[in-house]
C-alpha cells in the first residue's frame, strides 16, 4: 500500500469514528441445543430496542479450534485504529457436557477474530492467556486504557491452586490482540465472581460483575482501570436474582439513555433490559419496547455507523418478519 494510500485510508477511518451511530449490531449465541448454537449469531437494530436476526438466525462466525464452539462474545472498536477485534469462550456445552468439567478441565485460551469493516473476518485464532493451572476462561472482554494505551482483557477462571474453590476476574495486557502480558488477579472476593463487563462513561470506569454468592449483578465505580473501585450502593438492581452476563451500551436518542442488558438465566429468558438516563446514579427502570427475534444470551452491542449498517444489511440481511 502507498503512503498515499494508507494516508487516505486512516482520514477515512476517522472519519466513520466521528459519524453518529446510525444502527447497531449484537454479538450473541443462542444456548446448548446444538454445535452450531454454541457460534457467533448477529442482531441488527436501527434503535437498539427492535432486533432481527441476521443470517436467518444461523451463525456468522464459527469456531473449530479448542472446543469447537464459542459463547459469551464481546465485541468492540479499536479506538486506535478503528478495527474490530471479537473475542468469546472457548467452551461448547453440547459437544463436551458437565459444568464441572468446564470449569475444572476446560480451555485456557480465548478465540479472537479481526475486522475492518464487520464483513470480512480473519480466521479465528486460539490464544492461551489464562493461568496454567486454570480450569477454565470464561466471559472474556477488553476495554482500552487511554493511560497505559494498550488493552486489558479479562475473564473468570478457577485454578488448581485452591482446588477450584472460586471463580476469580483475572487480566492481561495487550496491543495487538497477539502477544499478552502474565495473567494477574483482576477481582478477587470471598466468593466467585464472573461475567465482569467495564465502560467508560465520559467521567470514569463502570463495572458490573456477578455476584454467585448472591447470584445478583453488582455495580462499581473507579476513575482508573487499576484503581480503587467503589461499590455503587444505589443500584438498584441489586436485589434481582437469576440474573448474569450485562452489557451495557449508550443509545442514540435525544435522552442519550443507557441501557443494561442482564441474562435472565435462571427463568431461560435471555435478556432483560433496564434503562436510565444518568448511568452515574445506579437507578434503573425495566426497559419498554423492546423486542429481541430469539432468546440472546451473554453477549455485547455494538454501536455502528449508518454506512456499516447497510453492509451488514447487504451480506446477511434481515430475514423477512
């Protein structure tokens, strides 16, 4: 590529950067019924509240490395170069059944795919990143530290040196999705913690985590990744049990209205979504209007630009209501 080439490539990323959501795209997958259940589906919406299922409800992205399946995938823009990296748990549940085993003798590794453009994916790749003696890596995500400028990535394992006792968050730092640093412990608490998800909300870091004690969803606060964090005691969603997997994405509205999205695992009934219009004040209200074509798991939502939303449209399309 020339110099020339490559000058007007990065204005043009830029520039799709600046340009206001024009729809979005759900990365989920759809449960243990089947080999191809446990892979990478696709929704599409135009207001973040109606979803259609691309590819007709069929996979978009499939995994035969490791474990031959991939749940709880996050997906998110590269502030630095505008790529898209996807990462998801090596684990499928239909091909090797037992959560015992899954959290005792799974994967260490984590399956990324990249992207320019949500359309043409790189060929998934396995990537150990977890402790040797862990039992699994589960619900793996990444945020960007604009401090350090590199990405955490993290996720919960069980390790043999306590015998499996607990789930912890650990963490990894990296700048090209290939090479990461030494796992460290990233949450650590009397109980097991999973499915940690961190956004920043333009003032600081907010983190919501599951509490399997409690089987509930805790709410944090920290102004810095590797800083203290601060239980927000005014969630109030606090007391819901059943709940896992959030993700929490901005909507495009003239509210700017936040909405967390929780897995209702406990009653099968995918996710449930409450919204707020000041994230900082931890009070949310069930969330209307909303309409998902299947029942989608521990996933992430991704904000797109109008131009992205058309191609997503074009290769996978919405199948016909």
């Amino acid at each position: 590529m020339s110099v020339r080439l490559a000058v007007l490539c990065l204005l043009a990323n830029v520039a799709s950067l600046a340009e206001e959501p024009g729809a979005y795209l759900f990365v989920t997958f759809r449960g243990e019924q089947s080999p191809r259940s446990e892979q990478i589906h696709f929704g599409h919406s135009e207001d973040g509240r109606s979803w259609t299922a691309l590819n007709g409800g069929q996979p978009v992205l499939v995994s035969t490395l490791g474990e031959q399946g991939v749940r709880d995938p996050f997906i998110m823009r590269r502030p630095d170069n505008g790529r898209f990296i996807l990462i998801a748990t090596d684990l499928s549940i239909h091909l090797h059944p037992g959560w015992k085993r899954a959290t005792e003798a799974g994967s260490r590794s984590i399956v990324i795919w990249e992207s320019s453009d949500l359309i043409d994916w790189s060929e998934p790749r396995l990537v150990p990143v977890a402790p040797e003696d862990a039992g699994c890596t589960w619900a793996p995500e990444a945020v960007y530290d604009d401090e350090a400028k590199d990405f955490m990535v993290f996720w919960a394992s069980k390790t043999r040196r306590d015998q499996f006792a607990r789930h912890r968050i650990w963490s990894a730092r990296t700048r090209d999705f290939i090479t990461f640093s030494p796992p460290c412990i990233f949450i650590e608490g009397p109980h097991d913690i999973i499915d940690t998800t961190i956004i920043h909300d333009g003032s600081g870091y907010v983190r919501f985590s599951k509490d399997e004690r409690r089987k509930a969803v805790t709410m944090e606060r920290s102004p810095h990744l590797e800083g203290t964090w601060t239980s927000e005691d005014r969630f109030n969603l606090a007391h819901l049990v059943g709940y896992e997997g959030p993700t929490c994405f901005q909507r495009n509205s003239s509210s700017r209205e936040w909405c967390l999205l929780l897995d209702h695992y406990a009653k099968g009934r995918g996710y449930q979504p409450f919204t707020t219009s000041a994230l900082a004040s931890g009070i949310f209200t069930p969330g209307e209007g909303f309409h998902f074509p299947f029942t989608f798991r521990h996933g992430t939502v991704l904000p797109i630009t109008p131009a992205e939303s058309r191609r997503l449209l074009a290769a996978w399309g919405a199948p016909k209501p």
